[in-house]
C-alpha cells in the first residue's frame, strides 16, 4: 500500500486532529511525544502528527477546558508535561465521534456507488 503524502496527511488531520488526540487520552495522561507516537503507531505508521500541529491543539484543547495538564517525568527521565481529558473533554469526545461516524458513514455510502 502507498504511503500518504504529507500534503495528503495535513488535509486529514486538520479536520481530525483535536478528536483523535482526545481518543488517545481516553487511555490515560500522557506527554505531548507519547500522544505523536501512538497515533502513528496505531494509524500503522500512516499518520504522523508534526509538534508544530501537536502543541497548539493540546493548547487550544486545554484553554477550552477539553484537557488539564501538569508537569511531570517521562520514562526517559526528562520533565515533561502530561495532558489529561477533563468530564468536558470526554463529552466533547463524544459528540465529535458521532459526528465522524456520521460523516464517514456518509462518504462510504457516495464512494460505495
């Protein structure tokens, strides 16, 4: 299978980007390095997430509310800061998830023609 071009990435996570760092957390508090690394791991190394994309959402995430974070040390043994979701990040998850289903439901249907 082809790999995406990063011109192709952009164009997908910047629609995605805030929902799928808020699934990421549903596992627990992690470092803006782990959350990169777990997208791109799970999306099977089709999606990486650049820290230029990364630390403005999780800023933007956290002045609404959607994230808390503090500081603390990674496994490396590096201060780091940990973001956590927040009740109002969970149901922000939600709703932005039914939305996706939605709109990718809608997609599969017009591609399935």
């Amino acid at each position: 299978m082809k790999s995406m071009s990063r011109n192709e990435e952009a164009s997908l996570l910047q629609g995605t980007l805030d929902m799928m760092i808020l699934k990421t957390l549903t596992l627990g508090p992690m470092h803006g390095y782990a959350i990169t690394e777990f997208i791109h791991e799970t999306s099977e190394n089709l999606l990486r997430v650049e820290e230029g994309a990364l630390y403005p959402a999780l800023h933007r995430l956290e002045l609404r509310g959607l994230l808390a974070s503090e500081w603390g040390v990674s496994e490396n043994n590096r201060r780091a800061k940990y973001y956590r979701l927040t009740p109002a990040g969970r149901k922000q998850l939600a709703a932005e998830s039914a939305a996706w289903q939605r709109l990718s439901g809608a997609v599969m249907r017009v591609m399935a023609t």
